[in-house]
C-alpha cells in the first residue's frame, strides 16, 4: 500500500508529536547550516565592504567603523543595529584619509544605495560607488556602468552643494555633468549625497581632529586626538 | 527613503507587487476572471498583508534577533495562522461571503505575495509604521492589478478571439502589455 | 490496482502533460529571475537541489506523517531545504545570491513543489519519488532556461555574460524588464498551444484514416 497510513482518528497526541519532532529536525539542520556557513558570509560581508570603501577614498588601506554617540564621533567594533555608521578610512601609516559614508534614497526606478569618500578639510567628493540599484538597464544602470559619470566624483566640491548639470555644461568645482538621458538618475544620486551631507556635516569634528585609528589591542580605549 | 508616501506609492504603481515583482501570479492568472471575486481577493489579501507585516515587524525585533535562521519558517507559520484566523472570522460574520470566496481563502496561503511581502520588509528594515504602510501599497495595488486584468478579461469574453491564443497565453501577453503601462509610474517621486 | 494506476495517470496528466499548468503554476517568483540565463540557471538549480530533498524526505517518512497535518509538515521539510539552500548560496556565490535576492525564500511558495509532495512524492516509493522529483526539477530547470536565455539575448545582446553580436546590436531592453517576462512566456505557451493543436490535428488525420481503412 502506497498511500499514507490512514488510522482514521489519529490521536492528537501523534498529531502533535510529528509536528514537533519535524520542526525540532529541522530547527537542528538550520541552526547546522547557519553555524557552518556564518565564517564565510561575515568575511565575504567584511571584505565588499572594505573594498567599496578603498574604492571611494583612494589610497586608504585601513578602516573602522564610527558612530555618533552623546555628541561626539566614537569607534566602534560593531555598531548597533539602526545606528547610522560612517568609515573613517587610513592610509598605510595610519593617517586620516576622509570618511566613507553610506547614503540612499529613492531613484528614477527604486532605491538607490551609494557610498561616496569625503575628505573634510578641502570638503570635497572624492569617490562615489553605487552599492544597490534597480535603475532601468541600459539608462539609468549608466550611474555605474559610465565610468566617466563616476569618475566625475573623483574632486567634487559639496560647498554650497552639489549640482548636476547638463553634459558638458560643467564649470564649477561643485558641478558634476549629467548622464544623457538619465537625468533623473543623475540628479537622483547627487540629491542623495547632498541630503546625506546635511544630515552628517554638524556631527563631523572639526578638521583635524578626526578619530585616530584605534589599534585591535582591546586595550585601547581613546578615540579622538 | 524613509518617506511614508515614497514607500505606499511606490508598492502601489512603480513597482508593483504583481506587475513588476511577479509576485502573486497565481491568483493572478487564476481567479481574474470575474470582477467580483476579485475585488474581493484583493481585498482579502490586502488585510492579510497588513497583519503579516506587523506579525512580521514584531518578530523581528523581538525573537528574530536571537536566531535569524529561523526567519522563513516563522513567517510561513505566521501566515497560514493568520489565513485560518480570517476563514473562521469571515465564517462566523458573514457565513453567506463566505460561501461567496469558497475556496479562494485558503489559496490566500500559497500566494507569493505575502511572503514576498514579509521578506521584502525584512530586507529593507522597515520598521511599524513603514511596515504597515508598505503593506497597503501592496495589497492595494495587488487588488488593482487584479481587477484590470479581471476587467480586461471580461471585456474580451465577448470579442472574437483565435482559439490558439485564447487562455493562459493571452493573459499573460495582456499582463505584460499592463505592466509596460505601469512602468511609466517610474520617476513619479523625482525632483527633477 | 488499475484504479491506483489510471489515478496515477490522471495526475500526471495535470501536472506532466500539461505544460500550460505547469508552466504557471511553478513560475511564480520564477519569472522576476529570469532577466539572464545566469540567474536562470543558479534559480533552476536550488529548486531541484529542494524538489529533490523534499520529495525524499516525504516519500520515505510517508507511512509516519499522519494525514491531517502532512501539508504542515510538508511546507516544513521544504522551507528547511530552502533555509539551506539560501545559506549556502550566500556562503559560496554572494554575487548571484544578491542578483537573486529575496527570490529564493519565495522558492517555499512554489506551488510546484508542495504540489509535487502532495500529488506523488507522499504516495509512492522513495526511488519513484526522487525520480520524478528529478524529471520536474529538469523540466523546471530547461524551462527557466529557454526562458531567460531568450530575454538574455534579445535584451542584453549576451548570453551567460558573452556578448554575442557586437557593438552595433541595439539590445530590445524590455526584455529584461518585467514586461518581457510576461510576454516572453505568453509566447512560449503560445507555441506550446500551437503544437498542441497540431499534434491533435495530426492524431484526428491518424484516426479518420484508420477508420476509413477498416
């Protein structure tokens, strides 16, 4: 007999018990596969992160994450879950380099998700890299696929803030041109940048007194100068 | 990002759960082939949205926290619950809309959306209010959807239509040409 | 026993031989991932790699789950091989996992394997089980195939990633978008109307010439 036993009335007893024993099998595979693969996700997770921030602050090799807590920009090992975080990003010899700083908002399409290099003592763009977006391909895909629209952040001033403007009409140190026929995405990016730079600019200390970077000796405690 | 109106229109028309997320197909191409029933589905499912969202957002802040692995199967417990839950309540309220949606509720279980809709959340961390918000502009716009290809269907019962087209294929070429319409609903929220 | 076996027939014939039923009802989610053979392909792969564990697990265990709560227990077995198969894609190819995004929990709505499960896997044999969990999962996997690569080609002018026609092939970008989905599978089942009506048209010529023979 191939059909599953039928023992009409089943008690609930054996009803319960089934249903336990197969969510307690497969609660244990789940928690199995989770622990095993948990390593190599958190290091993939670790090594995107670091290489979009190398990429927006050039010359930087090492980086930690800062928050702001109590009216100050503090390191921290691992923010909170909803805390706004920034990355402070250090050259070889250890020296401040500028911030790397997450920013998103709604594009053409749907969210666009970028991370842009900030160098605060000459206020400036250094470095923009589109980390999530659902642009239309082949138009608004262009904020990552048109390397001359990319490289166009590579020494964009955010004094008063920055403009997007029509291809080839730049002439100011704080306009970028804008991608031909993906106006809407190009703007949309800028206004990105530029919302997240309000938001940010009163919490950065001042120029100069950027948090050192923290040594991994846990005994380190001091974070700014 | 954050904005409120960004999140329910954008659920609603610029990316539609059905038309853009292919999302809820199944009573899409299924039921849509009376006006009536629905309407009713969507709104049906509209109102299990809104409960999953917020069953959804509490799990996640309080218990998936301590085993995210555990995420899929909650939701889907969450929603078959709350599926079972509406069938009784609509049972006992109004025994003769029951009868109306027949075997339409239970299929309100498998349909992709809601879980979609539970996941998407989660991706996005959104949070009480965004999570409820969201959940209409899904729901709604899933109901719209519904109902255009419902209204489009019926329209051509009475045309003469070749019998090698009739059926699932031209529902989903008159799906595909709604969607091309929806997708000018995209730059709605710029500010050009 | 030739009651089990015409049933046996009879379900197949919903689910096998009707590829306007299997189509729709396994594609779902699927068609969102259909944008390039690539994500076809990776899509493809973890709904076997879940349609087959599902279907041995239920058809070895379907004597002990007791009738009334074997869809729970199904949809539990299914989403613990989709938890899986999410955990370990994201370990080992992070980049098509996040091209295939929040679509691979979806796999748990797939009506196609609770379908399966429900339809043949908890009624038969584990050997027959696997076996037919391997033929849908192929037939899914070809399916999603033909599909994304015809989206892939006409909308990206590439296949797999390789670019096929060069630098002057203006690329029909709507079929990478939501609508070409649609229309792109509106088609396919278009042909396979087709070729139904032919191959119906063909055995009517078959009969009538026999009959008049005899």
């Amino acid at each position: 007999m191939n059909a599953p036993k039928d023992t009409g009335n089943s008690s609930s007893l054996r009803l319960v018990l089934t249903l336990a024993i197969a969510g307690l099998v497969s609660g244990i595979a789940i928690i199995g596969i989770y622990e095993t693969t948990l390593p190599t996700i958190t290091a993939n997770k670790a090594r995107e992160l670091r290489e979009a921030v190398f990429k927006v602050l050039p010359g930087v090799s090492q980086m930690q994450a800062l928050v702001y807590r109590d009216g100050e920009l503090v390191v921290v090992e691992a923010p909170d879950k909803d805390e706004p975080v920034i990355y402070g990003g250090y050259d070889e010899p250890g020296e401040f380099v500028g911030y790397a700083m997450p920013a998103a908002g709604p594009g053409f399409q749907d969210t666009i998700a970028i991370l842009y290099g900030y160098k605060p003592a000459e206020k400036i763009v250094v470095g923009m890299e589109v980390l999530e977006s659902r642009e239309t391909p082949g138009l608004g895909d262009k904020i990552y696929k048109d390397a001359v629209f990319v490289a166009g952040f590579s020494a964009l001033s955010v004094v008063p803030e920055i403009i997007a403007v029509k291809k080839g009409t730049k002439s100011q140190p704080n306009e970028i041109d804008a991608i031909t026929g993906a106006t809407i995405s190009s703007k949309a990016v800028v206004r990105i940048i530029n919302e997240a730079h309000a938001a940010w600019s009163a919490q950065l200390p001042p120029p100069g007194s950027e948090p050192q970077l923290r040594e991994t000796e846990p005994a380190s405690t001091e974070a700014e100068q | 990002m954050d904005n409120l109106l960004w999140i329910f229109i954008s659920a609603l028309l610029v990316n539609n759960f059905v038309l853009t997320y292919f999302l809820g197909l199944c009573p899409f191409l299924g039921v849509s082939n009376s006006l009536e029933t629905s309407a009713r589905l969507g709104l049906a499912t509209t109102f299990v949205m809104l409960v999953t969202a917020v069953c959804a957002w509490i799990l996640n802040t309080y218990v998936l926290i301590h085993a995210p692995y555990l995420r899929l199967i909650c939701f889907i417990v969450v929603i078959a619950s709350t599926v079972q839950f509406i069938e009784m309540l609509i049972k006992k309220l109004s025994p003769a809309l029951f009868r109306a949606m027949g075997i339409f509720l239970p299929l309100i279980t498998t349909n992709c959306a809601i879980l979609g809709l539970a996941i998407f959340a989660t991706n996005r961390g959104y949070g009480f209010w965004e999570g409820i918000v969201y959940a209409l502009g899904a729901g709604i716009g899933f109901t719209l959807a519904l109902v255009l290809l419902a209204g489009l269907r019926e329209e051509s019962e009475l045309s003469n239509i070749p019998q090698l087209i009739k059926g699932t294929a031209m529902n989903l070429i008159i799906a595909g040409i709604l969607s091309m319409a929806f997708m000018g609903f995209a730059g709605l929220f710029s500010s050009a | 026993m030739k009651k089990n076996q015409s049933q046996e027939e009879f379900l197949k014939g919903i689910w096998r031989d009707n590829p306007v039923f299997v189509q729709v009802l396994g594609m779902c989610p699927m068609l969102a991932v259909t944008n390039s053979a690539i994500n076809a392909v990776a899509m493809g792969m973890a709904t076997f790699f879940v349609l087959v564990g599902s279907s041995f697990l239920v058809s070895t265990f379907r004597h002990v789950i007791p009738k009334q709560v074997r869809i729970s227990c199904f949809i539990i077995i299914i989403a613990t091989f989709v938890t899986i198969a999410d955990y370990t894609l994201l370990a080992l190819v992070p980049k098509v996992h996040k091209e295939l995004g929040a679509f691979i929990p979806l796999i748990v709505a797939n009506c196609l394997i609770l379908g399966r499960q429900e339809a043949f896997a908890s009624k038969h044999p584990t050997k027959l089980a696997v076996m037919d969990a391997v033929g849908m999962a192929s037939g899914f996997l070809l399916a999603l195939l033909s599909l994304g690569a015809v989206r892939e080609i006409l909308g990206d002018g590439a296949l797999f990633g390789v670019n096929l026609f060069g630098e002057n092939f203006e690329p029909w970008v709507i079929m990478i978008l939501p609508p070409g989905g649609f229309l792109t599978l509106g088609v396919i089942l278009l042909f396979f109307n087709w070729f139904k009506y032919k191959k119906d048209e063909f055995l009517e010529d078959v009969a009538a010439a026999e009959r008049s023979e005899s």
